[in-house]
C-alpha cells in the first residue's frame, strides 16, 4: 500500500507508486506485445467480421420482410375470404373437409410456416371474437387444416414456450378431449405454464368449479381474472356449493367465489358476511365489502358498524365507507357522524362525509364546529362531493 | 516533467483496465437483456391483454401529463391519451402556469368547467389554481389541474398525483403519442407478479418524421433531421438494449418521464418528484428504491420490450444541447443528492451495483474522454506516441460501439420491424458508422457543460421545445 507517513515521499513517488501497484497487478496482459497482438489480429477482425455479418443479416432479413409483404398481404385476404365463406356456410364436415384440402393444395402456400401461422392465428381470433360461431364446426376446420398435431407436437416438446402456446390452442378451440395431455402441467414449477395449464383445464372441464374447489394452492390476481374471463364468456351456473368456497381455506378460493356470487346476483346472507369480514385475510374482507356494495345487502348495516371499529387496514375502511353510502341508514349517519371531526386521515374524512351526504344531503346545512380549519376541510370535501361532474 | 510522464502512464493503465471492465459490463448487459427479450416474448400467452381489457376487475390507472405551452398540440395530444383501451382510466392534464392559451384552447375543445376539486397536497407543490372537468360526457374521464409555474416539470407532476384518483398513474409528457393498448401493456406486469411492482416503463420512439392517424402511428419513418436521426439510434440502443438488461436484474434506476407507470402509494410515499431535479424520473426511482429497501420489502422494476410511445426530440443544435445539458446536470445532481446510498449494504443492489455503475460509467466517461484528449495532446508534445497502437486501440474502441449499436438495431428490426422500406433502414446503417465520431463528441461536450452549470448551480426551467406538431390534417386535429 502507498504510504504518506514519510515525510520524503513526494507527489512524483506517489505516481510512481501507483504505477507499481497497477503493474503488479497485471500490468503485462495489457502493455505486452502479446496482447497488442491479440486485438490486432483476433479480436479487431473479429469485431469486424462480426459488423459485416450484422450488417448483411439485417439488410437480408429486411428484404426477405418487404419482399414477403406483398405475398403475405395476398395470402391473408384469400385465407380471410375463404374461412369466412366455410365457417358461415353451411357445409357439411365431408363438404368442409374437401374445400380445406382444396384450398391447401391450390390457392395458398401452406407448406410455408408464416402460411400455417395466419391461418391458425385467424381461425383462433374468429372464436375468441366472434359470439354464436359453433364450436364444433371452428374444431373441425382446425382439425381439417391439420393444426391438432401441430398443437400436439407442441404440448409434447420439451420447451415450456411451445407448451404454452399448444396450450393456448386446445383452450381457445375448446378441444375438450386433450384435456388429460394438459393436466400434468399443473403440476410443473414454472409459474406461466403451471398457470395457463391450470386455466385450461378449468376452461375446458365440464364441471371446472368442482375441480377449482379442491384446488389448494394459492392464485394469483392474472389467474382470478383469467378464471373470471372464462366464467364470463362461458356463461356456466353458479357452483351448488358456493357455500363450502366461502368456508375454503384457500383465501383465493373465497375471494373467487365473492366474485362469482357479484357476477350471478347470488345474495349474501348475514352469516356469511359475519364469516367473511372477519376473515384474517385483507383481500377477502374488501371483496366482500365491494360484494355487499354491488348487491345492494342493506342488512348488513349494523355489521358494518362493528366491522368498521374493529377494521385497522385504510384502504378497508374506505371501501367500507363506500359501501355504507350506498346501504347505510340513519343510525350510520350518526355513527360517521360521531367519529368524523376525530378523523385525521383526510382520505377516511372525505368517505366519511360522501357517506353521510349520501345517506343524509341535508345533515351539512347547520354543521359548524369550533375549529375553523376544520370547518375549512369540511366544507371543501362537501362542495367537491356535491359537485355533479365529479361524481 | 518526470511527474507529469508518471501522471500520464498511470492514466493510461487506469484506462486500459477502465476500458476491459466496460466491454465486460456492456457484454453481460448485452446477454442479460437479449435474455430478458427471449423471456418477455416467450411468455406473452400468460395473460392476455384481451382479457384485461375486458376486465371490470383490474385495477384504476391515472394517466399523469403536465403540460407548459403546448398551444399547438394539446388538443390533439389530449384526445390522443384519451383513446386509451382500457376499462379503468382518467386522463389528469396539468396546465403549469402556461403563458400561451393551453388552458383556453383546453377549455374550449373539451366544454370544461371549473370545480370544486378537493385537492390534498400529499405531495407539496405550488398554489393550485383550480381543476376542471369537462361537461360533455364524452371526456368525463379528463380532469384539468391548472397551477401556477412551478419552473420544473416535476412540481407539476406532483399536482397530477395528488389529484389522480386511482392508485396506479402513468406518467408522460404531453406532447407523446401513445400506442393504444400502453396501459394494459403497462398494469400487465403489475397483475402478473406476486411481488410488489412498484414501477413499469417501455420504449420510447421518435415520432418527429412518423405519420399519425387518429392519434395512433399509421407509418413509422425514420427520421430525415440529423440530430432526430442519431437521437433515434442512441433511444434504440438505450431502451433495448440497457434498460432490458437491467430490468432482467431488477437494477432499473430509471424509467422514463415520458413513459412509465407507478405506484401511487409508493411514489408519494418517498415523496414525488423532486421540484428541483433536472433528472426527477431518475431521482423519483433512486428514492422508490431506497424506500423500499429501508421498508426490506420485495419489490420489482419492470420494463417491457415494447414500443409505446412516441414523442417528438429536439431537432436544433440549441435545443438539443439544452436537453442533454439538462439531463447531464441531472445526473450529477441524483448522484451527489445520493451520494451516502453509493456502496452502503444497507441499500443491497441499488448501492452496491447500480449507483456504483452509474458513477463509475455513466457519470465518468465524458470526464475520462476529456481526460484522454488532454493526455493525448500532452505525449504528443512532450512525448511521444505510439501511432501503431493509437490506431488499434482506437479502431478497436470504434469497432466494439459499432457492434453494441448493431446488436441493438439487429434486435430491433428483429422484433419491429419499425420504417417503411429498406431505404430507411440503410440510412440507420449508415448513421451507426457515424455516430460515434460526429454525434457522440456533442454529447459528451453536453455532459461536460451539464457537470460545469451542477458546479456554478446555475438556475433551472421547463426551457422551450419547439414542436412541430403532428400531421394537421389528422382526423383528431
């Protein structure tokens, strides 16, 4: 190490020293001829073979794009026209079958892969799209067109990406009897493939809430939505035991089954809001506040009240606040009323006083407390809750 | 003259290693993010945007835009934001303080009135003069702030937060078009991990030379101005290639003013924007993930490989060095506000990899540039030098920034296929020779000036940015 303890050592020996130190390290790898040697002749024409390469690959890759543009274009009008014709007709399968076979071998290259690509692609938008197509006949037509074994050999391939993607076939196309090539991929530990094969199923199961209520793991808020997408656009009945899915363990199974009982009308009675706000999870208690709100559970009132003493999380109390507004009664008015000028938190105030505006519009025309800058808030939050295009 | 030969050999050592220590970062950041790039595309049936957008169940975005006379474009501009596809979204313009009749042309266009907004100052700002909300129902989900000048984008931005109502807020700048689908795009990530995201941001592309239809890009050009051309290859290489790498590693310190989204909890939480940055999208993040790590709670930085937005660059030397000045500027200051986080353990990666980078790299290599000319003058006239070597090592340094530049291009022509002909991509090419002897000498003397003016503390503002607006002729206009 350089030291300044001797007084002799000047600014010159300090370089020097650093220059020592450096060399020590491994000087030589850098200053040698050896070295000069290796940049000069591997790593610069390396570097440059490399540029040339980049160079020629990327003005081949953009031709190769433009020139297959207009071929491409040609090609997706006469696969749009022509699935249009054979799904809106009504052909028979034998029909179908011919015309698919046809329409491979004279009018479009199929042997080309970005070829097989828009086909499929069209055929999955058409039924992720288009309401009232009939499944059967959209199975068929990607059958015809030779895509199942495309999607196996997907599913079989070792590569999670292409798994995905098989996957992703068999749902859309609702192709219910591969049901069993995806269910090992539940079972998997990378997150995105566990997830979309776990969807699947449930997608393409008969009875996809009995297999959803023995499922013990937790689900995530991508998995909830594409459960609830599914449930939207299948249309299924509300499970039998809706009642065991609140009692489930697996909060995400309960905050799923809130869901699902918002998504049907199916009202809340007192014991399972009794049971679900004191559920110790967060998510669980505001689902179930947000749930009270939307159907309109005015009985719950008064278990509001309690809830809302006990309650310590904000963003809770809030939507309890909410939901109070809209089935809250007198003897909340008076309870919002009581706590109100101790609340701090300007948030909770501003629900406080939507919720008692809702509930009473006149309970703010002779309020006045002692503390001017609390008549200030009060007044500001009243005029903003009263505004027509705020609300 | 012995001490003076002692200072430069050192120099040149300390360089030699300086510079192998560079390639190697800029080599694993080139397999992080091609890395990062593979994974993102590889997982893009996890969930659709379809769904989202069809969703009554994800979560509220605030978009967050201030605005300082924008006259010419706030119309179209608003409109533009106000088609985004998303099923829970407002629109939060803020006018701060304009002096030219933003906040009329606005009132206008859009029915506004003025109203009794409860506005709480969660994050202090300067005196909010009122907010406006439109009286056709058409833009029920615009919301005006109108402020006074606060003389940095940042003060205004605050008083886009503390008025947005939702919990997430994607903040641009006004004058950027957006892709259709950027909020889905950009809560994606924030739905799809278990642990907390706190930030998400994607490409920004050049749109000066670009056509827009409708408020969304019809045909992307490369761009036909000198300075809008290199500014585009320096975007691609920075948002592909660095930006990718570090979010592959969770080390993200910036996601950009004119695109990203946040939480709005944690955002307001490590305090806003600081008014007096000049680099407050670096500033807010380097504080979001001091928060965050002081809480020891898990959090990500997400960026997304995909082109988003479009916003118009400075096109004149005059404004182009103001910008870069400014961002320089907002460097060192970020750094020196930070400077107690650089190496402390207690910070984890954000002190002991990024800041550090930052400083040794990003800070330094205008500096050690500068350094290197002078050195070079110096052996040249009191030295000597080893012409065969200068011309390797300089070919080499050459060589190896072409090559990180077509990487960048490669990939993105790979995946975008941005421009409209083969033409416009050949004009890339032959910026990428030029760049590094033409534009990046302005650009390190843009780093210099901004490092001088942080010494002298010389006095911020919003500058003026001359906009030449988008195609008049569009549908929105």
């Amino acid at each position: 190490m350089i030291s300044f303890s001797n007084s002799n050592y000047s600014f010159e020996d300090f370089f020097a020293g650093i220059k020592n130190e450096l060399s020590n390290i491994d000087y030589s790898f850098f200053t040698t001829e050896f070295s000069f040697e290796i940049i000069k002749y591997f790593i610069i024409p390396f570097l440059l073979f490399l540029i040339v390469l980049l160079v020629i690959l990327l003005i081949a890759n953009r031709y190769g794009f433009e020139k297959k543009l207009i071929l491409k274009k040609e090609v997706e009008v006469k696969i749009n026209d022509f699935l249009t014709e054979i799904i809106f007709s009504d052909y028979t399968p034998k029909e179908t079958k011919e015309k698919i076979n046809l329409f491979k071998e004279q009018e479009v290259p199929f042997r080309k892969k970005w070829c097989k690509a828009i086909i499929l692609n069209n055929i999955i938008t058409v039924k992720r799209n288009i309401n009232g197509v009939n499944p059967n006949q959209m199975l068929l037509i990607y059958k015809y067109f030779g895509f199942h074994a495309y999607s196996d050999k997907l599913i079989r391939s070792s590569n999670w990406e292409n798994k995905l993607l098989g996957i992703y076939h068999y749902q859309i196309l609702e192709y219910k009897i591969k049901t069993g090539h995806i269910r090992p991929n539940i079972y998997v530990k990378n997150k995105f493939l566990k997830s979309n094969a776990l969807i699947a199923v449930i997608s393409l199961s008969d009875e996809k809430f009995e297999f959803l209520s023995k499922y013990q793991k937790k689900i995530s808020t991508a998995d909830e939505l594409k459960i609830l997408d599914i449930i939207y656009q299948k249309k299924s009945a509300l499970p039998k035991n809706i009642n065991d899915w609140i009692h489930n363990k697996n909060s995400s199974i309960v905050t799923l089954a809130i869901k699902l009982m918002v998504r049907y009308r199916e009202s809340l009675t007192i014991d399972q809001i009794n049971y679900l706000l004191t559920n110790p999870n967060d998510r669980v208690r505001k689902e179930t506040l947000s749930a009270i709100r939307t159907l309109y559970a005015i009985e719950a009132s008064d278990i509001l009240i309690d809830y809302y003493k006990a309650e310590t999380n904000k963003r809770n109390k809030i939507s309890a606040l909410k939901t109070m507004s809209v089935i809250g009664d007198n003897e909340t008015k008076d309870f919002i009323a009581s706590i109100m000028t101790q609340e701090k938190d300007l948030e909770v105030k501003f629900e406080m006083i939507n919720c008692i505006i809702k509930i009473d519009k006149t309970f703010f025309d002779t309020y006045k407390t002692d503390d001017l800058s609390e008549n200030d808030v009060v007044n500001r939050i009243i005029l903003h809750v009263n505004n027509p295009h705020l609300n | 003259m012995n001490t003076l030969k002692n200072i430069i050999r050192t120099y040149e050592i300390f360089i030699s290693y300086y510079s192998v220590s560079y390639i190697i970062f800029y080599l694993l950041l080139a397999i992080l993010s091609w890395v990062a790039i593979k994974r993102y595309y590889k997982s893009k049936y996890f969930l659709l945007k379809e769904i989202l957008v069809k969703s009554n169940h994800v979560v509220g975005v605030s978009i967050v835009a201030p605005a300082f006379n924008e006259e010419t474009t706030i119309v179209y501009n608003v409109k533009s934001l106000l088609f985004q596809e998303y099923p829970k979204f407002e629109v939060v313009i803020i006018n701060d303080g304009s002096t030219d009749s933003t906040l009329e042309k606005l009132i206008k266009e859009f029915s506004l009135v003025k109203v009794d907004f409860f506005y709480q100052d969660k994050i202090p700002t300067q005196p909010v003069r009122g907010h406006y909300k439109s009286t056709d129902p058409i833009y029920s989900k615009l919301l005006v702030v109108d402020k006074e000048n606060g003389k940095s984008k940042a003060d205004a931005s605050n008083a886009g937060i503390n008025s947005a109502k939702y919990s997430l807020f994607l903040c641009t700048d006004v004058d950027c078009i957006l892709r259709k689908d950027t909020i889905s795009m950009l809560a994606k990530p924030f739905i799809e991990n278990t642990e907390k995201v706190i930030a998400t941001g994607a490409a920004i592309r050049i749109s000066n030379s670009c056509e827009f239809k409708d408020g969304m890009l019809y045909q992307s050009h490369f761009p036909d101005n000198f300075f809008a051309r290199f500014q585009e290859l320096e975007y691609i290489r920075s948002f592909l290639f660095g930006r990718m790498a570090w979010s592959k590693i969770n080390g993200l310190l910036l996601v950009s003013g004119g695109l990203g989204m946040f939480d709005k909890q944690t955002a307001i939480e490590a305090g806003g924007y600081w008014h007096k940055s000049l680099g407050e999208d670096m500033e807010l993040i380097t504080r979001m993930r001091k928060l965050m790590h002081e809480k020891k709670e898990k959090f990500l930085i997400v960026y997304i490989p995909e082109s988003l937005c479009w916003t118009e660059v400075p096109a004149s030397m005059t404004i182009f060095l103001r910008q870069r000045v400014r961002w320089a500027r907002g460097l060192i200051q970020t750094l020196f506000l930070h400077k107690k986080t650089i190496f402390n353990p207690k910070y984890g990666m954000t002190g002991l990899v990024i800041l550090p980078y930052y400083l040794f790299f990003e800070f330094a290599v205008p500096i050690l540039e500068i350094l290197g000319l002078i050195v070079l003058t110096l052996d040249f006239l009191f030295f000597s030098i080893n012409y065969n070597f200068l011309f390797i090592a300089s070919a080499f340094v050459y060589l190896f920034y072409i090559t990180i530049t077509l990487i960048s291009v490669f990939l993105d022509q790979l995946i975008y296929k941005h421009y409209t002909g083969i033409k416009e991509v050949l004009i890339l090419l032959v910026m990428v020779f030029i760049e590094p002897v033409v534009f990046h000498p302005i650009n390190v003397y843009a780093s210099i000036k901004g490092y001088w003016h942080f010494f002298r503390q010389k006095e911020q503002s919003w500058g003026v940015m001359v906009r030449q607006g988008f195609n008049k002729n569009d549908s929105l206009q």
